[in-house]
C-alpha cells in the first residue's frame, strides 16, 4: 500500500491496473501528493512484487480469479468508509480495472469524484449512472473494444469523456504504450476536474 499523507483537506484514492503498484503507481502517486492531496493506493493483488508488463495475460488472470472487479470495489468501499469522515473531499482515480473498480464505486455519495484511466470493461456495467460526477480518460486505439460505440452507449448525464491520441496504457512513462503529450493533456484535465469539483 502506498500512503501518502500530510494532513491535507482532500483525498485521493488511486486504484492500480493489473500489475500491482509498479513505478508508475509510485511516481503517480507522489506526484498527485505534490499538488495538495492526500494519496491511498491499497495493494488489490495483496503481493509484494508487482507483476512486469510482460506477463500481461497471467497478470489479468491473476486479477480476474483472485480478485476481480465486486471484490475490489468492495476493498474500495472499506476505505471509504474508513476515511470518510477525515477529509472535506474524496476522489478515487483508476487504471484500467482500476478505472472499472472505480465506476463500480460511483454509487457513493461521500465521493467528489471519479477519474478513470482506459477502464475498458466498463463496457460490462454500462447500466451504471454514477452518483458523484465522473470523468472518462479513453485512447483512440483499443484491441479488445470499440471506443466510440461504449462511449456513445454511456449515460452522459454526470459524465465528462475525453478520448486521447494513444493506446490502452498511454500515461505510463514505463510502458512501452506511453504518449507523453496524451499523458500530460490527461494529467492536466484530471486536475481541471478536481479543480471543478
């Protein structure tokens, strides 16, 4: 678990992708800190190392048998509960799960907010309105889905979209997916957001 705390007004709740909390987790993590906010980043995959990017498809199966996106959430939820009272605002940013475990947390009212980085099985809970308003980080190139059709069958009523130059991964300096100018234009409206809400 990464903690991050000096007494600020304001929490973020980060929630990793696939891998664990790997460097980019820390580098984002201490970077967020940097701009005033508390960080929690539970480790979901309860393991020291981090998986490396190479083992993507062991890493997701990994994931989806000894966790999966109801277990996560709920993990998500304890916290919450747990800090609730502690912070004047709360926000949880997700990676990939993540971003999905995160719009599966959109039905708590102690939340400000939800960003979530390419959650591409959102697709699978597309019914869902969340409750606290929430923006959507998406790549233009997907494999696994099509991006305008999920973003046109979401219910855009609390929900701001973005779609950026890239591919699933492009804010991570460490992959091989990374697109710095997509990265920093994300960065920055994530940022906008907090700002509005």
């Amino acid at each position: 678990m990464i903690q991050i705390l000096n007494k600020k007004e304001k929490l973020v709740i980060v929630v990793h992708e696939i891998y664990g909390i790997n460097q980019y987790m820390e580098s984002f993590c201490k970077r967020l800190s940097e701009n005033d906010f508390d960080i929690i980043c539970p480790n979901l995959l309860e393991r020291e190392q981090p998986f490396d990017y190479s083992e993507e498809e062991i890493t997701y199966r990994n994931f989806m048998e000894n966790m999966g996106f109801a277990k996560s959430a709920h993990k998500i939820k304890d916290i919450l509960l747990d800090v609730k009272n502690e912070y004047n605002k709360i926000y949880i940013v997700g990676f990939s799960v993540g971003a999905t475990v995160a719009w599966l947390c959109s039905d708590q009212d102690c939340l400000a907010g939800i960003v979530g980085y390419y959650g591409s099985r959102i697709r699978n809970y597309k019914e869902i309105v969340p409750l606290s308003p929430t923006i959507l980080f998406f790549p233009q190139e997907e494999h696994s889905f099509d991006v305008d059709e999920l973003i046109s069958n979401l219910d855009n009523r609390n929900i701001e979209l973005h779609k950026f130059k890239g591919k699933h991964g492009f804010s991570d300096p460490y992959s091989p997916k990374y697109n710095a100018k997509s990265a920093q234009n994300a960065f920055n409206e994530m940022l906008n957001f907090f700002t509005k809400h």
